[in-house]
C-alpha cells in the first residue's frame, strides 16, 4: 500500500517491552554521593540529588512513551478491525446489488 500507514504491533510491543524494563531498571539505582568530599560534601550531595531527579524525570518519561505506545497500537488495533468489518459490509452491498 503505497503512502499508507503501515503499524507493526510486534515491533510496536518489543519497543515497550525495552522502555518499560528501561524504566524499572533505571529506577532501581539511586546514586550516592561519596562521604569523606570534605567542605564540598554538601555541594557534591545536591549535585547528586540533582542528577537522581533528571534519571527519575527519564525514567517517567520512558513508562510514559511505553504507556503511548501501547494505547496507539490499541487504538490502531481498533481502527484496523472496524475499517476492515465496514470494507467487507461495502463488498456486500455492492455484491447484493450486483455491481463488482
């Protein structure tokens, strides 16, 4: 189908798989600033706690895109089934009224 959409729903749910485990496995490290940093502990510690937060925000935004995916290939799913349940009506009814 020339210019059409075409949706691969296995490439569709291997990529949410990767974003979802992407997800839980970064979510599953905190980074810890070192003790011993002398009068730069504290700056060092929010510097971590900064970075902590910019790997939670890609974290979300990963469960996020995955949640997208999922609900687009539903959504696609759908279209697809409809589209295809009035394309066999429309062969019907041209059938019935006996043009081809």
């Amino acid at each position: 189908m020339s210019g059409g959409i075409k949706w691969n729903a296995d490439d569709v749910s291997r990529a949410v798989n990767i974003l979802e485990y992407s997800c839980e496995d970064v979510c599953s490290y905190t980074l810890e600033a070192p003790s011993g940093a002398g009068s730069n502990e504290a700056d060092l510690t929010a510097q971590v706690e900064r970075i902590n937060k910019v790997i939670w925000k890609a974290a979300f935004c990963s469960s996020a895109v995955a949640h997208g995916l999922t609900a687009a290939s539903e959504a696609f799913a759908s279209t697809d089934d409809q589209e295809a349940i009035n394309f066999q009506a429309m062969q019907e009814y041209l059938r019935n009224r006996g043009a081809r």
